[in-house]
C-alpha cells in the first residue's frame, strides 16, 4: 500500500501464505496452476520465485482486467484462464504445483455480488482511492 487508507492499483496484493508457500516448495520452477487468481498475488509470487509459466484461473473476468496494469511483463509465462478451479483438469496437465486461496476477502466479496457493472466497479475504486 502506498498511503494508508487508500489503495494504489499499482501495488501487489500479497497474500498472507504466500511467503511460507514459497519457502515449502522452493526452489520455485515449472508450471504451476493458480486455481483461484483474484488479485493474483500467488501468481506474481510465482513467477517472481523462478516459475516457467502459470496458469492463473478466474471465473471473474474483472479479476483479469484489473491484471492488465501488470501481467505483460511476464509475456507467455502467464497465462490467463477464465473458468473455475473445479475444472483444472480442463486447463493443464504436467504441473508442477497447484496453490488455491479458499480464503474470504472483501476484495471477493465484492466481485461476487458486482462483477459486470462497470458503474460499480468505478464507484468502488473511487472509494478506496478516497475520493468518494
């Protein structure tokens, strides 16, 4: 977070387990699948730790949009998948790992209950930058 309250759509979501996560499986390498993306704090982790690629699956299409700022620069080694995480069987095979956050968040929440509505996405991002 950059500023107390107010989020900066820069910064990395990290999740809480993200750092023992690593330390359990490192050195980190091959293909992992994310099969619950969000903010996609396990999937920058991974890459970042040394994974080839990452399948990043997400029923959200909102949770992919909001990646937009920061996937690129992991090129082909990110890849994002939308479906859901019961159908990983579907998506990839030969992993090398696979981490599901099961956790509850607001962030979840509130995709869950708006994804699609352009207006109330605005409406949110204006209200943790502050300005509503």
């Amino acid at each position: 977070m950059s500023n107390g309250d107010a989020h900066d759509p820069s910064d990395p979501h990290i999740p809480v387990l993200l750092r023992p996560l690593l330390a359990q499986v490192a050195p980190v390498a091959g293909t992992w699948l994310d099969g619950t993306f969000g903010a996609g704090g396990y999937t920058r982790g991974l890459l970042d730790a040394g994974a080839d690629r990452v399948i990043a699956v997400d029923r959200d299409p909102l949770a992919f949009e909001l990646a937009g700022a920061w996937a690129p620069q992991f090129g082909e080694r990110l890849v994002m998948q939308p479906g859901v995480f019961s159908d990983l069987d579907e998506y990839a095979s030969d992993l090398d790992g696979i981490v599901l956050d099961l956790s509850r968040n607001r962030s979840k929440r509130f995709c869950s209950t708006t994804c699609g509505n352009r207006n109330a996405v605005a409406a949110y991002r204006a209200r943790q930058a502050g300005e509503a």
